[in-house]
C-alpha cells in the first residue's frame, strides 16, 4: 500500500470520484444494493471487501475510498450506463396460448363453450376487445385462454400487489399459476404476459356529455331533464335483420349488417344529446336521451341528419349506416342503456 502513497495522495479528489463511480456501477451489474447500505452504515468491512476485491484486507481503511492497485480493470464504455439500468433478475414467464379466427355465424358464448371458457375469459386474453364497440367480426384472431383469467401485460411500475390490486385476485393465485413462472421476490418483466386467474377485465364504457350540455333541456325538480318524453317502447334502427354480432359482456350492443348509407331510425323519441365523432371506437355516433331513464346509441354512421339538442320522433331517420370507427364493414352497433346499464337490445326490439 504504502509504495503507492504520493500517487494516491496527489489524485485523492479525482480518485474519490471515480470510487464512487465504480461502486454505483458494481450495484447494477451485480445487484449490490443490501450490501452498499450496510457499508454506509459503517458495519460493513467485509462487503466493502468484497467490493474492492483487494488481496490485503485493511480494516482502517474507509471502504468507500480505493487504492489505485484495487481498482478493478475496466474499460472506458464500461463507464456508459447500461441500455437497460434496471436490471430484471428473475423468471420470464411462459405461456402458451392456442389461437381462433372467428368465422361467420360464431358466438363469443359457442366459443367459450367449444374450448370450456367463460366468455369472458375472451377479454381476458383480447384487451382490444374491452376497449371498442365491435371488434368481434369474422377474420378476428382471438387468443383462447386456457383457464378463465386476464392476461394481464405488465406495465412498468407493475408489482405482483399491483396487479393482485387492479383485478381483485389475491397474490398467491397469480404465483400458483405455473407457466407465469413466478419465482421469489416475484418481480414483474414489463412487455411481458402474466395470467391473473379468475380474474374479469372490466369493460371501458363511454358516456355521452351531460344533457345540461345540449340544448332543448329543461330543469325540474334540480336534475336536469330532455324535454320530450319517449314511448317507452322501441322499434328496429334499421330496415336489416342481418345480424352480425349479438349482445354479450364483452359487446354492449347489437351489430346489423347492412349496406353504406342507408336510413337509420329513431328507435323512440327523444333528444339528441350527441351526434359527432367519438374516438373509443363508434365513430360517428348519435345518441338519443328518451327523457325515461332510456338512452339510444346508433354508431358507425356515415351521416347525420340531426343536430345535439334536437327533438326527435319515433321513426324518424336520424342518420346515415356506415363503416367509421372500429368496424369491418358496413354495419351500425345499436345499444339500449337504461339508467347508464347496457341492456340487450334483443329485449326491446324483439331479434
Ligand atoms: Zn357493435
């Protein structure tokens, strides 16, 4: 040691710096953090040791200062950051998944049936699915989850509580699931897949602005009401029967088929409270407030023949059929919300 003194004394400031670079990246390539907190601490003679892997243990020296003959050989990149500074340590998981091209006729519940799933074990593996209005057509690619579950994509930030958290599911479930490959202390890849059993992806759900927003609206009472009342009961959007996709979890609505342009009706009357594009997926979209607790939604329109605020009477055409938004073709995506619940249309229009 002492051969190398007024060496050691002369670069004290620079050495000090690089020390503590080298010390920072030992602790990503090698994952030292328990043992830098024990040397700051001052307890720690032997981590520090072992950091420095010097040939002369010297328990007097200050572990965070290095002599020049223990400096670990390093080349000048090795000084870059690494691309990835967080080093994953641990499992990645291994799943395998069969997949399915919807063909026409298919149900989301023949489906499930056919590979013992629940429907909505669909969503769980299809995130796209939850997040639109009618994607489910013929050509889609569906991944069959082998149990009922989410296939959860791991963002970063993402802890095993986390996501035991987001789908309500406790933490031992996920970890028991084996091809998720969870060894201890469970940490989470981020553009990785992990199953959550049991677990159901809630469904995005959009809602129209309130009717306060739109003219044609009056106060009653303090809530704020469309000024026109509907029938209570309701008639066929659409001069089809060609139903392409029914009303299940994962699809609020009723798709028919038809071709572009033609006359969309007014299922009861009511006030327009939004008629314009809408960006989760309906495109352009009309909605109807029935002034009842019942709310009509008509999308991917071509065009629109009325305006929000607008009074409109049973039957009467309120729009154009088209293929905007997430759609596969011509078709409208019809819903019936009572009280902000999706409802099946089927019930009201009789498919
Ligand atoms: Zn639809």
């Amino acid at each position: 040691m002492s051969k190398f003194e007024p060496i050691w004394r002369r670069f004290q400031g620079h050495m000090v710096i690089v020390g503590i670079a080298l010390l920072i990246l030992l602790i990503w390539r090698f994952g030292l953090r328990p043992s830098i907190v024990a040397v700051a601490e001052g307890d720690g003679g032997d981590t520090a040791v072992s950091l420095a892997a010097t040939s002369e243990p010297d328990a007097t020296r200050d572990p965070l200062q290095f002599g020049t003959g223990e400096l670990p050989v390093l080349d000048d990149s090795s000084l870059a950051p690494a691309p990835n500074p967080h080093t994953f340590e641990g499992t990645l998981p291994q799943h395998e998944f069969i997949t399915h091209t919807v063909v026409r006729g298919e149900t989301p519940n023949g489906i499930a049936e056919q590979y013992g799933i629940e429907p909505e074990t669909i969503l769980g593996g299809n995130p796209r699915l939850s997040e639109e209005s009618s994607l489910l057509q013929v050509g889609t690619e569906l991944i069959i989850l082998p149990i009922d579950g989410v296939l959860h994509d791991v963002q970063p930030g993402d802890t095993l509580e986390s996501v035991s958290e987001q789908y309500g599911i406790p933490t031992e479930e996920i970890i028991a699931y084996e091809p998720n490959n969870l060894e201890f202390p469970y940490r989470l890849q981020p553009d990785t897949q992990i199953m959550v059993p049991g677990a159901v992806r809630e469904l995005f759900v959009w809602t129209p602005p309130d009717l306060s927003s739109v003219g044609g609206t009056s106060v009653e009472g303090g809530s704020v009401r469309p000024v026109i009342v509907g029938t209570g009961t309701f008639i066929f959007p659409v001069n089809s029967r060609n139903y392409t996709q029914f009303f299940w979890y994962g699809h609020p609505g009723l798709d028919i088929a038809l071709p572009e342009g033609s006359a969309v009706y007014a299922s009861d009357t009511g006030t327009v409270t939004f008629a314009g594009w809408n960006v989760y997926g309906y495109g352009n979209l009309i909605v109807v407030n029935h002034g009842n607790g019942y709310e009509t939604f008509y999308g991917h329109l071509s065009s629109f023949n009325v305006t929000p605020g607008q009074i409109v009477y049973q039957g009467n055409v309120i729009g154009g059929t088209g293929n905007t938004g997430n759609s596969s073709g011509p078709h409208i995506h019809f819903e019936i919300r009572i009280n902000n619940n999706r409802d099946n249309p089927c019930w009201y229009i009789g498919c």
